[in-house]
C-alpha cells in the first residue's frame, strides 16, 4: 500500500507530501474504470483524463498498471510539453525500495536500451531531412500529374488505362507510406505541423481519417501482436492468428469461416479493402461528429472538415475525359492493386511473428517478438517505404526513416549483447512467410 499524504491526482489540486506506491499496488489500478502508469518512477492517475488523451484513450489504457517510460519516451517528440499535462495526474512516486520496471523486466536491459536512445539522441537521429522529404513528396505529385495528363492527352484506350492503373497504384501506395511519416510525426519538430500535413495527405491524396489512422495505428505500436489491444491481429473472426488463437476457438468450437483455408482466401480477403478508400468521401462526411467525440481526439478539427470537401480530388479529375462506369470501374481495379501492395507488405514484418496474449515484457523485447526486418536495398527501401526497417520504426516510431540504416546496427548490437533475436530476412521470403 502508498504511505504519506494524499495528492490531488485528476482533481489538479496540489500535494500535501508525496505518496509512495509499491508495484503491487499500482498493477491492481489496470481498470477500465481505474488507471495508474508509471513513467520515470512517477505515478499517475489517468482514469478521467484518459478520454482526452490526444492519441486516444485506449492506446495510453493498454499501458495502465505498469511502467509507461518507454512507450512515453517513443510516442511524444517533446516530452517537456507533455509533462504540463502529466503534472496534474501526479499521486505519487515508486517507494525507494521498488525497482524502475514492473514484473520481471530485465533492469540492466531496460536501461541499456535508454542509454541507447540517449545516444541516438545525441547523434542528431532524429532530425529530418527536408530535402528527402520534399524530393518524397514530389516524386508522388509528379506521377499524379503525369497520369492526368495522359488520359486528358491520349484518352482511354487499353494500353493509356493499363499504364494509367499502374502510375497511380505507385503514387497512392507511396502516398501511404509519406502520411505514414507525418502520422508518426518524424518529420515537423512541432507536432502541430505534422498534424496538419497528415491531415492533408491522408485525407487530400489518399482519402482516409487522419484521426481514425492515429486511434488505430498507435495501439498497434504500443502493444504489437498482442490479442484485444493490437487492432491489427483482432481479425473478426476471418483468420485465426499465432499459436493460441486457434486453440482457443478450438476449444469454444468458434468457427465462423473454414479457418483451415485461410491461407487460401487471405488472397481474397484483399478484394473488399478498395471499396473503403473510393467510397470513404461520403462515409467520412456522415463520421465527423464521432472523430470530433473525445474518444477520437484530434488537435485540428477545422482542417480536418475542410479536408472532407477535397477528399480525393486527385483522384477524380480525371472524370472529365474518362465518365461514368468507365471510370468507376477503372478506380476499383487500380485500388484492388494498391491494396494488394499495402497489404502484403504491411503484414510481412509481422503476421509471421509471434502472435499472443499480454506478457508484460519491456519495450525492446516486446517490440523485437512482434517485428521482424526485410533485406536493405534501394528497391526494397522504395517499394516498401523503408518499413523493411520494422524493427527499427517500433523502436524508435518518431525517427525519419531515412535515418533507420544509422541506427540498426546500435540496436543489433544491443540485442547480440542480451540473446535477443533479430531477424531479418529476404522480401521473397516475407511473402512466402505470410502463406506459410
């Protein structure tokens, strides 16, 4: 149990002395109704404020009960500001006899991986390059120009469409990776800039939620492959995903689709994902008020309606020359493409990687069970938008991927020096894996 005076906690009031708590009492508060977090041995009540979390509440939820340090230190590009949100949350700190890391955590791991950020820090691994940024996004407006100017130039005949589909599959699947970018915030040092040229490109050049991607993707980051707070392994019932999944609806006689084929439609489970984006103009319209609610918090809801207006504006200026069934069915197959892309190479790093419940692990080891790398060259890097760096993007989310081949061989060291398993294969490989 805490011992000394009371704090004030969710109610902003000041303390009266601090409060020292002990890792048994602060792994009780892991509640949907009652949360505690660590980070740097203070400790916080989230339970109300949670709601206005601005990545969302259930991404700092799936951390309640433990040490946050880590997942704090990855996801916020300025700390500092954060802390005046942090300082009316304060109850208390660790007692002194009370280790850093709950559970079982490796201490001298722990701190040898913030000892590592500190010199990824230091060595400037963080700071963006303009340049490959501006040249990124310009490489993506040129093809979306060229491809209007083809079809307004040389009309639709079959060779124009085919060579058409393919120019806009690659620029809307190197859109993707580039909001994935700014997503991350990794390239503006002010949060708000990355916010607000998210907002432009997922939702100008892709046609998506800036707000529902954050909700989504960040979970994803804090807690990969882990059951019922990872969305990306929470499948529906459409596949049966690790080791005990399928024993687990084994068991309850779960059986919604033949799951002993899901290697065979996981190749058709792809074709519903290009009637999301294409039809995403009129669903977001009727969404706003729920991505507006504290549950999807966004800092720019302004820009974001604005948005709404030009979703995909791109996309259909090229329905002057190519009108009606035309040009709606030519939008679903360049779609079908791009998804096909995405899809393979978003599940690579991961699906074949360990898949399960809750373990409670630190940062490093959590994020190397769940990732997994792909072979470094200039296609692989391109095609892939540099996430064959996987391993090192969940570690470091904020870093500029350009900066991703600096620090890998710092994280390798670090995991050879600890028996942790780096994998790495080639991209063939990853996709036979995904199968397999």
């Amino acid at each position: 149990m805490g011992k000394g005076g009371e704090q004030g906690g969710d109610s902003g009031e000041p303390a009266a002395q601090i409060r020292f708590y002990t890792w048994e009492e602060i792994q009780k508060h892991n509640l949907r109704t009652d949360k505690w977090l660590v980070i740097e041995r203070k400790v916080y009540n989230i339970t109300k404020w949670a709601k206005r979390h601005p990545g969302g509440q259930r991404v700092i939820s799936h951390c309640a009960g433990e040490d946050a340090t880590d997942a704090f230190q990855a996801f916020h590009i300025n700390p500092t500001l954060v802390q005046k949100f942090l300082k009316p949350l304060l109850i208390g700190e660790l007692a002194p006899g009370e280790p850093s890391q709950d559970r079982d955590k490796n201490s001298q791991l722990v701190e040898d991986f913030r000892t590592l950020r500190k010199t990824v820090e230091d060595m400037n691994l963080f700071q963006a390059s303009p340049l490959f940024f501006s040249c990124y996004l310009g490489h993506i407006i040129v093809m979306e120009v060229l491809a209007w100017l083809m079809i307004s130039y040389f009309g639709t005949g079959w060779i124009t469409t085919l060579i058409l589909a393919c120019i806009l599959t690659t620029s809307q699947a190197q859109a993707g990776w580039l909001q994935h970018d700014f997503g991350h915030l990794s390239v503006f040092k002010k949060s708000s800039w990355n916010h607000i040229v998210h907002k432009f490109v997922i939702g100008h050049l892709k046609g998506a939620s800036a707000n529902w991607w954050n909700h989504r993707h960040f979970q994803h980051h804090a807690k990969p492959n882990i059951f019922h707070k990872d969305p990306d392994v929470n499948m529906l019932h459409i596949f049966v995903l690790g080791d005990t999944q399928p024993v687990e609806y084994g068991k309850k006689k779960l059986k919604y689709l033949p799951y002993n084929h899901q290697h065979e439609y996981f190749f058709l489970s792809e074709i519903p994902l290009p009637f999301l984006i294409p039809s995403s103009h009129t669903l977001l319209t009727s969404l706003w008020p729920w991505l507006d609610s504290p549950r999807v918090p966004h800092p720019h809801p302004l820009p974001s309606r604005l948005l709404c207006c030009s979703l995909q504006t791109p996309l259909y200026l090229p329905d002057v020359p190519m009108s009606g069934r035309n040009f709606h069915d030519f939008s679903w197959f360049f779609r079908f493409l791009e998804s096909h892309w995405f899809v393979w190479v978003t599940q690579m790093n991961h699906i074949p990687m360990e898949i399960d419940s809750e373990k409670h692990r630190d940062w490093l080891s959590s994020q190397m069970a769940a990732t997994c790398n792909i072979e470094q060259s200039f296609f692989n890097d391109w095609f892939t938008g540099h996430l064959n760096f996987q391993i090192e993007h969940h570690l470091f989310p904020t870093m500029p991927r350009h900066n991703f081949w600096k620090v890998k061989p710092l994280v390798k060291s670090l995991c050879a020096k600890y028996g942790v398993h780096y994998e790495e294969k080639p991209l063939g490989k990853a996709f036979v894996d995904i199968v397999g």
